[in-house]
C-alpha cells in the first residue's frame, strides 16, 4: 500500500462506476486525499447489469495481464471471486479452443485465468473500492459541465444534477478523470471550452452478439473448461463461446461480423450455434436448460480517440478506458485495457507529475499501452474484405504470417504459449518474430 503524497493533491472526481472508473479511483485513492465517483445510473450493492452497460450481460473474458494489474491493487481479489462460485483454472489447460480446424494445443502455462459473468467481477472490485477511506459513490448523478479557471487552462471541477431531486451540485476537484465509456461529453465539452477535439480512428465491424444463460450441473467435466470458436476469416465470419460461471450457469455467447448477424430469437439461436465449426457451444445448449431469456446486443465499429496527438488539453482532466478508445469486443481486451492505463497513471502520480504536464504525458503513455490490442484487433478484423476504416501498414502480411502462427498453435506447445502470452498483453507482438518461434510456425 503507497504511502499518500497529497500535500497539492486533495480531491479527484471520476465520472463512471463501471470497472474502468472504479481500478481509476483506487488508483487515485493513492495519491488524493478524497475520491468521489459519479454515476449516471442507480448503482446496487449486489451484482447486476446496469442501464447504461447492455454489453455486461454478455460473456467477458478477463485477460491474464489484467487479473495480474487487479490482484496488485486488491490481493484478495482470487479468494473472493472463488468464494463467489467463479472458475479459477490454467488459462491454457482448461481451454476448449478451436480455430483454423483444430484446437489450440492444450498445456500446462502457469497463468491463472477466471471465468465469471462481468457484474460479478465488477461487484467484487466496486465492494473493495468503497471500502477504502476516502473514496465515496453519488450514483443517479449527471455531470453537465466542467469547472474551468479563468481562460478555461485548467479544469476545476464539475456542475452535475442528481436524477432522484433534480438537484444541481458544484464540486471543486484537483483533477477529473472521464471514464464514462463510449457515451462520453469529452468531445463537447472540449469545443464548449474552445479546445479542438482530438481525431478518430473509427473501424466498421458490423458485429452483433447474442447470449443466454444457462444451467449447470457442478458435476459437468466440461465447467473445468473454457470453449470458444474463432473463425477463420476471410471464410468464416461467425464464433461463440461457452464459459461456466458463478451459480452453477454457463453463460453461452455467439457472434457474427458483416451480415452474419447473431440471432434473436430462440430457434435461430440453437440453429447458429449448432452451425459453428466445432460442437462444444451446441452441445452445452442441447443438454442445459435455458434459464434467462435471449438478449442481443449491435457493436457496428471500434473507436480510437488520439487525444495523444493533441497540441493543447486542459490541465486537471484525463480520459481513459472505453471513453479514449473501445475495441471489438470478441477479443476480450477491455477490461485489461483499462487495467492497464490505470496502473500507468499510477506510474505518474508517483513521480509527482506536474498537474500542467500530467495529461500530454498520460495520453503519450496509454497510446502505447493501446497500440497493442488496437493493432491485434483491428489486424483480425481487417481480415474481412467488408470491413472499413484505418489500416494499419503491413496488416495484410503480418496477417498471413499469423494465420501460420493459429494453425501451428494447434500442434506446437511452444508457439501456442508464445502466442498466449502475447493474446493476453503479457508479451509484444514482436515476440512472436523471434526467429526460435518463426522457424516453429514455419515447420509446424
């Protein structure tokens, strides 16, 4: 636990409960004396699905590096999601992983992994959040407007209403931190101050998900397991997945990009599934017993915001999290994104970052952090011919490179752990040009 240094550093607002906001605000309960948290929606001490998260109800995977980053912050984080019913297995032993026709080789790696629904995850986080001194929740709270200083140079604080009593309330703040996901008033408070906007990089992806709970026997050999079916693109534009969570449920999710639209009602349901590749996802929903009705949800694009390539920002605000940039969902790199812009503000904050100075060098700092997963996802996505926006340089070379490197992770330990380690943000995506793991695929 970090001693406080909050000799010029009082209070931090941050706009946005969800798991961005709350690893946000135990960050900042290092650094300033008071932390107060603002939600738009009611915010229940239990887990649940809020209204402005649809996306939650659908199945998260929590990544290595960011179930790392969160023990740092809360070491008994593992004992509590256990206790909760939530899977604690080998990230590579337990996995039921097909892709490129075959599945990944399965092996002993040594990395823990979770499988439990995202309100469970987000529940335990926000209860060892609130515990902490100095840290307090508004919930039902709107923040309208922020608080500037005189020639908007610095932001001072936020003007937000409180749904329950229309109430208007002023709060003064050292710093502000938007992390209200992709709903974010970033952009218009920033043309209301006289600041331009940062640019967008935005890639068309045409996805939909759609997901059902189901029941579980704790018996079932198959709970000790996570599937999931990657398609190989350009030829297959369809997935799904089955992870076994807390309260004896699998929670069962299916996927399609570019007018392979997941289903919305039950027999197309069943009938998209038992059209996957691999049997595993179908075969959980013939022998389980639905018990949660069909919900879908449309993600058409990835956003990228470059705020790290703007020439002024006002001194006293950040954005991190899905407000900066949201990737593809089917990759599973969100919550362990913002785990990690988390941990490098921290780095800041540490280094007693000048508040003039903190925004240029946060922004520079998580634009590398994001480079990773951005230019991961939107390499895969860049697959399908439908799909539009921004390439990267070199995608489609380095694509076929990869495609070797699926194919030989069905065979080759070696690869599959590489390519493990470099999935889960625990390695660069260079590691897997390291001549030892190019001559493997090449071989394979």
């Amino acid at each position: 636990m970090n001693v406080k240094n909050t000799s010029h550093r009082k209070h931090a607002i941050v706009i946005g409960a969800s798991l961005g906001g709350l690893l946000t605000a135990r960050v900042l309960s290092n650094h300033f004396e008071q932390v107060t948290i603002l939600e738009k929606d009611t915010v229940n001490r239990e887990p649940e699905s809020r209204k402005g998260q649809p996306h939650t109800r659908h199945l998260h995977g929590l990544l290595p590096m960011g179930l790392n980053i969160m023990l740092n912050y809360f070491p008994d984080l593992m004992e509590a999601l256990e206790e909760s019913g939530a899977n604690i297995l080998d990230f590579a032993e337990s996995m039921q992983w097909y892709t490129h026709g075959g599945y990944r080789k399965k092996f002993n790696i040594g990395m823990k992994g979770i499988t439990a629904s995202r309100p469970l995850i987000e529940h335990l986080i926000r209860e060892r959040v609130l515990a902490l001194p100095g840290i307090k929740l508004i919930d039902n709270c709107s923040v309208k407007q922020l608080l500037t200083s005189q020639g908007n140079q610095h932001v001072t604080g936020v003007i937000a209403v409180q749904k329950n009593n229309e109430q208007t309330i002023s709060l003064d703040a050292d710093l502000v931190a938007d992390v209200s996901g992709r709903g974010s008033k970033t952009f218009q408070w920033l043309k209301d101050m006289g600041y331009e906007v940062p640019a967008v990089s935005e890639v068309k992806v045409d996805l939909s998900y759609t997901t059902r709970l189901y029941k579980r026997n704790p018996l079932d050999p198959r709970g000790k397991t996570w599937i999931f079916s990657s398609p190989q693109a350009p030829h297959e534009y369809r997935c799904g997945g089955a992870f076994a969570i807390e309260g004896d449920r699998w929670i069962v999710t299916v996927s399609g990009w570019h007018g392979q639209a997941s289903p919305s009602n039950e027999n197309e349901f069943i009938e998209y599934a038992r059209n996957l590749p691999m049997p595993d996802v179908y075969d959980i929903i013939k022998t389980c017993e639905p018990i949660s009705e069909i919900m879908h949800y449309k993600y058409p694009c990835s956003l990228r915001k470059h705020f790290e390539k703007l020439k002024r920002f006002p001194a006293g605000y950040l954005v991190l999290g899905d407000a900066a940039c949201s990737f593809n969902p089917v990759y599973g790199q969100g919550m362990s994104s913002a785990a990690m812009q988390a941990a490098a503000l921290d780095v800041l904050l540490k280094k007693n970052t000048a508040a003039d100075k903190l925004a240029k060098k946060f922004f520079k700092k998580a634009a590398k952090i994001v480079d990773i997963p951005w230019g991961m996802a939107v390499g895969e996505d860049f697959r399908y011919p439908e799909t539009t926006g921004p390439k990267p340089a070199g995608t489609g070379i380095i694509n076929k490179y990869v495609s070797l490197v699926h194919k030989a992770t069905l065979k080759d330990k070696v690869v599959c752990e590489a390519f493990l380690k470099v999935m889960s943000l625990l390695k660069p995506p260079a590691s897997l040009f390291h001549p030892k793991i190019v001559w493997r695929v090449m071989t394979a």
